[in-house]
C-alpha cells in the first residue's frame, strides 16, 4: 500500500501511534517514518532523549512516547516531514495538532481552512491557532491547528481554500 | 602549460568535499567547474539532506554548497577555475582546458574526476515537443533562476528526483496533475511520497506514458498500465491536459573523460551505467587518477560528500602529503560510507559497488 501509493495503511499507523492513554495526557510526537532510510536528525533534535540514538542510521526512529513532552522541536529537523505533534486535551471537543507546512503564502492565526487527510481529500474543517516560523526552524515553519477529536489521526496538512480545493 | 598538484574536475558536493580535505593535507588544489558558479546541483537543492550530522542532515543543500564553498573560497591551498570545462584527459597526463573562451593546458599531478552525472531519458512519441523536460532542467529553471517552467505538470519518475522536483513545484505555484512510475512501487523515500501525497498528488506507479499530445508545443500527456510483465494494457489510459512533463527516469554518469584516460570500465546497471573500476580508496585503474561522486556510480549526495573527502585523502597522500591521523580520517569516511549504503534502500549501490572495488595492490595498470 505505503510503497504504491504513498498513504500509510492503518496497520503501518498503528506501529507509531501513541497510545490511547499517552494521547489523553497531553502534547507528544507522533512519527510517521516508516523506510529503513539513512537518516536520523530526529535523534539528534531530541533535547529529552525521547528519541533513542540510532544504532545503525538506517533504522527507524524509535521515540519512547513516555519521556516526549511534545515540544516540537523535532517536527522542523525532519527532512522527511515526516513529524507531527498531537495534543488531544486542547480543549473539549478539539485536538491541536502541529505539522510543518512550507508553502506560501502561509495562514493567518484565526483562518479557517480545511483540514486534508493523507491523500490530500479534505475531511473538516481547521482553525489555524498558531503559525510559527523563527529563523531557527529554518525555513519549515510549523502550523498549530485545531479540529474536531475524531479527526486528529486523520488530518496532516491543510488547505488554503485554492480553486482546486487544495 | 598550468603546473597543478592536484586537479579536480567539478565543483559540486564530491568536487568541493575532495578540494577541502586535498588542500587541509598541505596540498595545491586547482578546482575546475564549467558553471560561472560552484555548487553542482546543490545550488538548487531546497530541500533537507538525509544522512546524519557529518554529511549535513536537515540542513537544506543549497546552504550546503554555502558551507562547503566558503571553505574553498579564501583557501590559500584551492585555486578556483569557474567557467571552465575540462575538453580532455590525453595519455601523457595533460589536461586541456576551456576557459571562458580561452584555450589552455594543465599538467597535474593527480586528478580527481568528480563530474557528477546527466539525466537519462524516455522514447515516446512526441518527446521532442517543446514542454518536454528532464526533471534536472526544470528544478534548475525553478530554483535557480526563478522562471515557472509551466502551470500544470505530469512528473515521469517517483524517483527521489521526481519526488523532489514535484514538491518544490508545488512550492512554485505549479499544480502536479499527477506522478507516474513504471516500477510498481515507488522508488524514492516514501516520506517524500507522502508528503506530496498529503497535498492531493495522486502517484501512479505501473504506469507509463503512452504518448504526448500537442503541435506547436505540449498540450497533453496519456498515461497508461502496465501489466506484471510491463506490457501495456490497452483500455487503461487517462489523458491529463498539462503544458510541462518531466523526465526523471534516473542518471548516467558523466563519464568521458575517465574513457579517455583509458580507465578501466565496467557496465553496472544498478550505479547508472558504465563507471570506473576502483580500490577502495576511490583511485581508478590509472595511477594517480581519482574518482568521487556520482559519476563514479549515481548515489545520493550525503555520499558523494563523503567519497569527496575521501577521493582528497586519497589523491593528497598519493602525492606524499599526510596528516597524524589520516588512517582514522580515512576509517571514519569508510564508516560514514557503509552506514548510509547498509540500509534496504543501499542494496543495489552496495551490490553494484561489489562489483568494482579490486584491492589495492593489483589495481595499477599505468601511471599518469
């Protein structure tokens, strides 16, 4: 599936979704790496040893979801993009999620845009909270956007309302 | 007649790392690129290296090519020839030269061939339609000189490449219709794909393009299925209304001069086609004469970096120039080099690398 297509299959998601208790506590990483590629940035980002120093460079990440408080500083070293932070006691009803974004032009605190699944298919809509683009993120700035609970496993990027729906 | 100690032909990542380690050893590096500007294809790289800290993980290549170019320029050890394209290697070890118009020769000591490698393409019918281009071209036309190759593309390739140059489309303001690849599965990192995924760019692997439509210039491009035997599969085709299609169906290395010099070669698909046989420290069947890079077999850039520095170890202390701890030096660019070919997506550059390595001693067939 992944290999064809690009999409994680819910059995690959499975593998590196925290779990439902973590989730419940707060911020955490969420790291949808899943190709023994050359590649550890995420280890060395890490300033609370989460994620585990690599053995061989080729593994794949392995964050104890434990010691992550999601602090973020992970998700704009990825040069995959690969690294998302969920935060599901946000408020009632919604979750914050936090995914890097290097388009233009970027959101506005407050915009409303939809919020794409894996394939880029629109599934809710999204309140941008925060956009937050320092000169050390270098260049991937990183979106904190709420939506609906039911949607923070399903949403990783947004749309900015383009005539394609993109 | 140029005297040079050491040099290098091609100023990108294994050309820059090679010069840097060459002149850190003691030794007079003369660095010849054919562009205005050093870099190689890292220039128009915006996106983040993989790899690890010592190949420049996370950061992004064009600022790469800032780091490794500022430790060429003011070194008094390295004299930069931009503009400057190497014609030919010839038997009695001189090395003519074109700079900017003016003929000239050199005569080195050693050299280090690092010319990278020139984009394979596709027969198809109508591929000569003006719209039709290599992925390299229009990833040069984007990001180096700001010019939108079109609005509307069909990328052929989910290469890295591919991959890549798609995305960075998209960051131009170029809609992606759609991503098609021949293998059955994707040939890139998949986080690449996914990424261009989430944005709604369907990726078509077994498929391959029938034919491009269009006079004057690109109008369309039919894309149909393969079977598990890559046949087509008549009744499966979708048309897309697109102005740009790119080509990146992988590289070649750009081999010609090793040919001329009389290096020894060897057809390795799984490194991009004819490439030099080599010892271990990356001197070629001709004494003196060394290899970096992709045209040494197309590989990421993180290890062309690595075989550069290597390559400059090499060559420098061939020419009787060391450093204390130049075993360690070269043990540790050994290690970097099987840490990022050990993975699964290694296998072909390690099995395509075993078939060119002889050891050292009976390597030598003749002297520059």
């Amino acid at each position: 599936m992944l290999e064809k297509t690009g999409v994680p299959a819910a059995s690959d998601l499975e593998n590196v979704m925290p779990s439902e208790e973590r989730l419940n506590r707060g911020p955490v990483a969420v790291i949808e790496c899943f190709q023994n590629i050359p590649c550890n940035p995420c280890y060395t980002a890490c300033s609370r040893n989460a994620i585990k120093e690599f053995e061989d460079i080729n593994d794949l990440p392995n964050i104890d979801h434990e010691a992550c408080n999601g602090c973020s500083l992970c998700v704009s070293k990825c040069p995959g993009l690969a690294i998302m932070i969920m935060d599901m006691t946000y408020s009632e009803q919604e979750a914050l999620i936090k995914i890097p974004y290097e388009f233009l032009p970027l959101p506005k605190e407050n915009d409303l845009v939809k919020g794409l699944d894996r394939e880029g298919k629109p599934v809710c809509e999204a309140k941008v909270i925060k956009v937050m683009n320092p000169k050390s993120f270098d260049k991937t700035p990183i979106l904190s956007i709420a939506v609906k609970k039911e949607f923070a496993k399903i949403v990783r990027n947004i749309g900015m309302g383009d005539e394609d729906g993109r | 007649m140029k005297p040079a100690e050491v040099l290098i032909i091609g100023g990108g990542p294994a050309g820059l790392c090679a010069a840097i380690s060459a002149a850190e050893l003691g030794c007079k590096v003369l660095l010849a690129d054919r562009n205005k500007k050093l870099g190689g294809q890292l220039v128009k790289q915006t996106h983040m290296f993989f790899g690890s800290e010592k190949q420049y993980a996370s950061v992004r290549g064009i600022d790469i090519a800032g780091i490794l170019l500022s430790k060429v320029e003011n070194n008094e050890n390295v004299e930069i020839l931009s503009d400057t394209t190497i014609l030919g290697i010839y038997e009695d070890g001189v090395v003519t030269a074109d700079q900017s118009g003016n003929y000239f020769k050199i005569r080195p000591d050693a050299i280090i061939v690092a010319t990278g490698a020139s984009e394979k393409t596709l027969a198809f019918p109508y591929n000569d339609l003006p719209g039709v281009y290599g992925a390299g071209a229009v990833q040069t036309l984007m990001n180096e000189y700001g010019v939108k190759p079109g609005n509307r593309v069909v990328m052929l390739g989910a290469g890295n490449i591919g991959l890549i140059v798609s995305y960075q489309l998209m960051q131009a303001g170029v809609e992606v219709a759609a991503i098609v690849d021949a293998s059955p599965k994707i040939g890139g990192y998949l986080v690449h794909a996914s990424k261009i995924r989430r944005m709604g760019v369907p990726i078509y692997t077994g498929h391959t393009v029938k034919e491009a439509h269009g006079t004057e210039t690109l109008k369309g491009v039919t894309i149909w299925q393969l079977d598990d035997k890559w046949n087509p599969i008549e009744g499966t085709e979708k048309r897309f209304d697109v102005d740009v299609m790119c080509i990146s169906v992988g590289l070649t290395p750009l081999s010609e001069l090793l040919w001329q010099a009389g290096c020894e070669m060897k057809y390795v698909n799984e490194l991009g086609g004819f490439v030099p046989v080599r010892n271990e420290d990356l001197e070629t069947s001709v004494k003196g004469i060394f290899v970096a890079g992709d045209v040494s077999g197309v590989e990421e850039a993180s290890s062309a970096m690595v075989e550069g520095f290597l390559a400059g170890l090499s060559a420098a202390n061939y020419l009787g120039y060391t450093i204390y701890n130049i075993n360690e030096k070269k043990n540790d660019l050994h290690q970097q080099l099987n840490a990022l070919r050990s993975g699964p997506v290694g296998e072909k550059i390690r099995k395509g690398i075993s078939e060119l390595i002889f050891s050292s001693e009976a390597a030598v067939s003749k002297e520059i």
